[in-house]
C-alpha cells in the first residue's frame, strides 16, 4: 500500500506539472491578446488563475455528499466554462495575428483547453484515490478494536513438557566381601588346633566368650559320651586342683 501511495503522489506531481503548462499557455494567450497597459493584462490573466485555483481546492479538500459539494462542483464547472470561452477567443485572434491562417487559429485553442480539461479531471481523480487508500485505515481501526474486545478470548491449553527419560543409574560393582566365619566355626577351629586344652583357651583362641565357646563345645562331647565330662571343663578343674 506504500508503495502504491508513493506512485500516485508522483503521478500526481506529474499531471499538475503538465495542468500548469495548459494554465501557462491559455494565460499567455491572454495577456498577448490584452491592451498593452497593466490593467487589461491582470483582467485577461484572471480566468486561467481562477480555473487553477478552482481544480487544486477540489483536488486536494475531499468532497463529501450533499448540497455543499454539488454547489462547489457547480461552481468549478461555471469557473472552467468562463475561462475557456475567454481563453478560446484570445488565442484564436493571438495565434491570427502571428501568422496562423484557416482553419489552425480556431482549432489551436481546444487543444489547450482539452489538456487542461485533461490534467484537471485527471488531479482529482488522484487526490479521490491517495484519500481512498488513508480512510479505509482510520475507519476499519476502531472497528478492529471493537471486534477484539467483543471476542471471547480463547486461551490455549498449556502443554506440560513431557518429564524426560532418566538416564540409567549404572552401579559401580559391589566389592565381594568374604563372610566372616560364625561363632561355632570359630571354635570348632580352635579346638582342633589346641586338642586338650581347656575352654578358656579355645574361647581366646577363637575370640569369643567362654560361655559361647562351651555352648559350641558341649554337643560334640554329648555326642561322644553323654556321661562323659567335657575335656575342656576336665582340663580345667585338674588345672585348678
């Protein structure tokens, strides 16, 4: 849309450069065709100056519907037909008194009154479009706002990311422990290794109480000889003795 709006602006500037040309030549028509005095060339120069003005304010202020715009278009078209029939008659008898002969000095002036019949129908048609492009912006704005506000306002769901995959605890390996040998090994061990000798020096030898290492000693003996004393305990009353 800027884009647009630059280009019709240079047209613009374009078309009213070639509307002052056709002003330019229908007022130099005039002021040649006028007394040599200054009040006969300000009266012949007044036409095309007012048709000028005319066309600028109509191109350039917006026309709205109503009585006021068809009196202001009424008024331009009255301005337009003035300034042509006097522009018409000047140049004719300018461009017959510098040589033209037949039909050319009647047929010279529409062709500057054409271009600027052309040029003024052609600046309003512009200042109608580059209006057309900055009304619809300020017009439909509001109504944006109001369409907005008057929408329910619909909120997304939230989305809870998915809780990543923890990653595999890898177990450095357990050092092997060796079991430590139980109470009744230990003291089967002892035993053996001290055959004959008392409890006491099993139970330190094994490195357990005396009363757990006659715990252990005891079903060994009971099974030999139930009757029969523990050598252990005999050991250690023949010690005591």
């Amino acid at each position: 849309m800027t884009k647009n709006i630059s280009q019709l602006k240079r047209i613009g500037w374009g078309v009213r450069g070639v509307f002052a040309l056709g002003i330019a030549a229908s007022l130099a028509g005039n002021v040649l065709h006028a007394a040599d005095n200054p009040i006969s060339k300000a009266i012949s120069a007044w036409s095309p100056l007012a048709l000028m003005l005319a066309v600028e304010l109509i191109s350039r202020i917006p026309a709205r519907r109503g009585p006021m715009s068809v009196a202001r278009l009424g008024a331009t078209a009255v301005i337009a037909g003035i300034a042509a029939w006097v522009s018409y008659w000047h140049m004719a008898g300018v461009a017959a008194r510098y040589g033209e002969t037949g039909a050319s000095p009647y047929l010279l002036p529409f062709s500057v009154d054409g271009l600027i019949v052309v040029a003024s129908i052609s600046l309003v048609e512009i200042g109608g479009r580059l209006r057309a492009f900055n009304e619809p912006a300020a017009d439909t704005a509001p109504a944006a706002v109001t369409t907005t506000l008057a929408e329910p306002v619909s909120v997304a769901p939230v989305v809870e990311p998915e809780p990543a995959a923890a990653a595999p605890v890898t177990k450095a390996p357990a050092k092997r422990v060796t079991p430590r040998p139980a109470s009744a090994e230990k003291v089967a061990r002892a035993a053996a290794k001290l055959p004959g000798a008392g409890v006491a020096e099993i139970a330190k030898k094994a490195g357990v109480s005396v009363s757990t290492a006659r715990r252990h000693l005891r079903p060994r003996v009971t099974d030999a000889s139930p009757s029969a004393p523990v050598p252990a305990e005999t050991s250690a009353l023949a010690a005591a003795a």
